[in-house]
C-alpha cells in the first residue's frame, strides 16, 4: 500500500475522542480551532536501514530516510508539531557495535526530535557510555523516575520538559521501567529507580497545577501491559492510577497499537495510550485539536514508514 493512500485510510478509521471524558462525535474544525500534533516512535534499537525486501515480515519498512521524509512532509501540513521518542534507541544492529550511539543521535538530531526518554538498553554501553554520547544529541531527555543524582547523568536529564505551540503549553514527563533484573549494577552505577505513579503523580501535580499546562504527555518505557504479572506498573495501570495525563507514549514491550488505545483515569476520565511496535518500522501520529470553549479533542493513527 502507497504511504499517502494508507495515512488516508488509517485516519479515516480513527474516531475524535473528546479528551477529559472522552466522547465519541464527530468533530469539525473551525478557523479558530488550534491543531497540536505529537509523532512518536519507541524501541527503534539501532535500526538505522530499511528492512530488505527479503525480509518475510518488514520487507522494505522501516528506516531513518523513510522517516524523515513523513516526518518532514506531517510538519509542512501543520508546523505545530512535536517529535518525541520513549526509548530503547540503542542496540540491535552493528551500527551500535561500532559507533556507540553516536550516529543515532546525530540522525535524530537531524531529524529534529524534540524529547526523549531513557530505556534500559540505553544503558547497554553503561551509563559512562550513554554519557559520552550526549554531545551529539540536540534533544533533551526526560526522566522523573530515574534519580541520577551522584551520576555522570546528573543535571543532564530533566524530570519533564514544557513546550508552547500556537499559545499551547504542552507538558511532557518521562517515565523508566525498573533497572533491577534488566541492567546490571555496573551499568547503571548509583542510578535510582523511584517508584513511577508517585512520580507521575508529583508530575500532573506540577504540570497542571503549577505550570497549568494544556496538554500533558507521559514518555514511558514501562510496557504496555503486563496480563500475566498484574503487579507490574504498566502504561495501562499507570492511567488507572493517576489523573490529568492526557497521553502516554509508550515503549519497552515492543507492543504494536493501529490506534491509541482509550483507558480510564483516576477520575474516570479517558487517557490516551499508545505505543507503535519496534525498529521504526511504525510512526505515531496523534492530532489535538483545541477549541476557543477549552474543549480538547483528539485522534491517532500509526503510519507504516
């Protein structure tokens, strides 16, 4: 399928979800409407070339080159746009072997992302390694959960990041799975794992209350779901726990959504959650749209790169 004919279809398919208590309706734009979109991707893993076209599942997906040219041609629709990434962008093919991470972040740089979380494997060089590499990104990371206190890392990773687009202040928080079990001590040194809803929690608090963001975005490497290990924080029991996030972005489970899937908050209001598989193959694209009455709708897609 042509990429212009499948975005065509796959927004076709999505639903406008009134966000807050999230209605189903149809929705029509208006001249003072404003249109927020947020691309993401996840767990990319060093994959830097397309699959090859004998390649039985991604023949011919995926790829940096491929992203930059739907990246660029979603920024030219609407300007208003943020690029973020929820992690795991290291490991997976010899280009991390050999230059470290150096050239991920250089194509992200290029490719203008605007945020980034941290997985576990981004620790896969140690934390001295993920250090080292910081010079070439011209992003920001974002962390609220990991203490790096004591740590190369220190002052280096914010707890969340705020952007103003079109006069709408969109807060972004970050969120890591447990290091224990995943990396070994002496990768990630004196790292601290906080527990993650109280952290969200103490973010929605801020981002909300104080900062009195419009939209608020979770950058999460927690996984998805976690059916046969209930106990486990996931994307899915992290929006049940908490409130005033309008969107997680999710990663860590390579788990491949068409479309985000709507969960229920705290309060019983409707939250967001998407995540879109692994290695790039996949490009998030969820629009908000915010009309003069404060109402805040939105709807996503995942497009095939």
């Amino acid at each position: 399928m042509k990429r212009r004919d499948f975005i065509q279809q796959a927004t076709a398919a999505t639903a406008l979800i009134t966000v807050g208590g999230y209605g189903l309706q149809s929705f029509a734009t208006t001249a003072k409407t404003k249109k927020i979109t947020i691309l993401h991707t996840n767990d990319v893993h060093s994959h830097i070339d397309a699959f090859g076209p004998e390649d039985g599942r991604n023949a011919n997906q995926g790829g940096v080159a491929r992203r930059a040219t739907l990246i660029e041609n979603i920024r030219t629709e609407n300007p208003n746009t943020l690029l973020l990434d929820a992690g795991d962008i290291f490991q997976g093919t010899p280009y991390f072997n050999y230059y470290g991470g150096e050239l991920e972040f250089k194509l992200m740089s290029r490719l203008k992302y605007d945020l980034a979380t941290i997985g576990n494997h981004d620790f896969d060089n140690g934390i001295d390694g993920l250090y080292a590499q910081l010079p070439h990104a011209s992003f920001g990371f974002v962390s609220a959960n990991y203490d790096f206190t004591n740590t190369v890392m220190d002052t280096h990773v914010k707890p969340y990041q705020i952007f103003k687009k079109e006069g709408i202040k969109i807060g972004v928080f970050g969120l890591g799975i447990e290091l224990d079990g995943l990396v070994d001590k002496t990768m990630s040194k004196e790292t601290k794992y906080l527990d993650p809803i109280e952290a969200a929690q103490e973010m929605t608090r801020i981002l909300k209350k104080d900062e009195k963001c419009d939209l608020i975005i979770c950058l999460s490497h927690l996984g998805y779901n976690y059916k046969k290990n209930p106990d486990k924080i996931s994307d899915l029991s992290l929006a049940k726990a908490t409130k005033d996030i309008d969107l997680i972005i999710g990663g860590h489970t390579h788990t491949f959504l068409p479309k985000p899937t709507v969960a229920q908050n705290l309060e019983g209001k409707n939250v967001l959650v998407n995540q879109v598989g692994c290695y790039g193959i996949n490009l998030g694209k969820i629009d908000f749209y915010f009309e003069p009455d404060s109402t805040k709708k939105a709807e996503g897609t995942s497009i095939i790169v």
